[in-house]
C-alpha cells in the first residue's frame, strides 16, 4: 500500500503526505544523526532512562548465558555492569567520547565499546556480529533521514543470528530529538511493520518491551 510507513521510509519517491518533508538522503558520510542538544548527548553520568530500566528487567528474566549483546547507546554503561557476568560478551556503541572512556575506565571482562554511528553503513565493518540481542531502546529519535535509518535497520539484521532480536521500549519509539523532525517518533505498529517488510517476528514482552525476532 502506498500511503504505509514502510513505503515512506524505505522509497524515495514522493507520497504526497506531509512524510515528504523528511529528507530521503541528508547526504552525509559523518554528521549522521540529529544530536544537537546538549542534554541528548553525554549520558556518561547521568541516570538510566525509565525505557531503558524496563529492558533491563525483561532481559533479567531471560537466559543469557553464552548470548552476545549489542547495547546501541551506552550511556552509563549500567546494562553491562549488571550483565557482563551472565553474558559471553557486551559490544556497545556510541557516538559520545566520554561514554567510550567510561566504558574502558570500568574494565568490565567481555565489555567492549567502540566510537560509531548506528546510521552508519560502516557499522557492520567495525563488529564481529552474531548477536543474540540487540537493544536499542531509541532507535528513530535521532535520525537524519530515511536512508540512513533504513540503513540502520538492514545493519541491525546482518548482524542479528538467526532466532536473535533488536529488543526496544514504547516510550523511546516515540521519542524525538527537539531539533529534529517530529515525524520520527514511531509506534509499535511502525516498528513491526518494519519487521515485517524484513521478515522479523513481532514480539511483545510486556505493555512496554517490545522486539523483532529474526527467523531461527
């Protein structure tokens, strides 16, 4: 259907809807993302945010061990220090210097953080993949356009193992950047839509924690 989300995320082609307003290609290779706020950025010291502690606890009641995690937007690095004893591995990845020497600074065993846009079409390059879960617990609030969040998308997918999952929370869906576009902040049912368009299982762990699941 031609007015759907999905079309007008993944198609640069017009859709007559007040959507094209949205850039298809903000054409940038390094300033990828809207992060121009001063409280969005560093999250180095500050305290988890109430999207990302509902993840955390769904992930407490799941079976880790032997599992690999991509935790998008470290932060405060509390979803490692909490899981990297129950985990084979934690990667992380930020686009915030001091969140990667916090990271390093706490030398947690199996927690590796690296400096990359998740926009970027490098990020796949720059990670062993295989993960078991990815958490992203805002993955739209920040994006620059439709091809690089569509990029981010497809990255998430390569890097995913069969019957692994991108886990996120209502409330970050529908965040969105005040300097950016309002039309980013994305419902459930923009979120399994896009599943869906790439063969991803909706999955609903509670009212709130949602993911996609990659066919086993």
């Amino acid at each position: 259907m031609k007015n759907s989300f999905l079309f007008w995320l993944s198609c640069p082609h017009k859709t007559h809807t007040s959507i094209d307003k949205i850039k298809w290609n903000c054409k940038s290779s390094t300033a990828l993302g809207i992060d121009e706020v001063p409280e969005w950025q560093d999250w180095s010291n500050r305290a988890t945010t109430e999207d990302q502690v509902r993840i955390e606890e769904v992930l407490k009641g799941l079976d880790l061990s032997q599992k690999n995690l991509l935790h998008v937007g470290v932060g405060n690095s509390e979803l490692a220090q909490k899981f990297h004893k129950h985990t084979r591995c934690i990667d992380g990845i930020t686009i915030q210097e001091p969140e990667v020497s916090k990271a390093h600074a706490m030398d947690l065993s199996g927690y590796h953080v690296i400096l990359c846009s998740k926009f970027s079409e490098e990020l796949v390059e720059k990670l062993d993949g295989n993960y078991d879960f990815i958490i992203d617990n805002n993955p739209a609030a920040f994006a620059c356009c439709k091809k690089h969040f569509y990029t981010m998308i497809k990255s998430y997918v390569k890097l995913l193992k069969p019957g692994g999952e991108i886990i996120t929370d209502k409330l970050g869906l529908g965040w969105s950047s005040p300097d950016n576009d309002s039309r980013w902040r994305l419902s459930p049912e923009h979120w399994f839509e896009i599943g869906a368009h790439f063969k991803l299982q909706s999955v609903r762990y509670d009212e709130s924690v949602l993911a996609l699941r990659k066919a086993p």
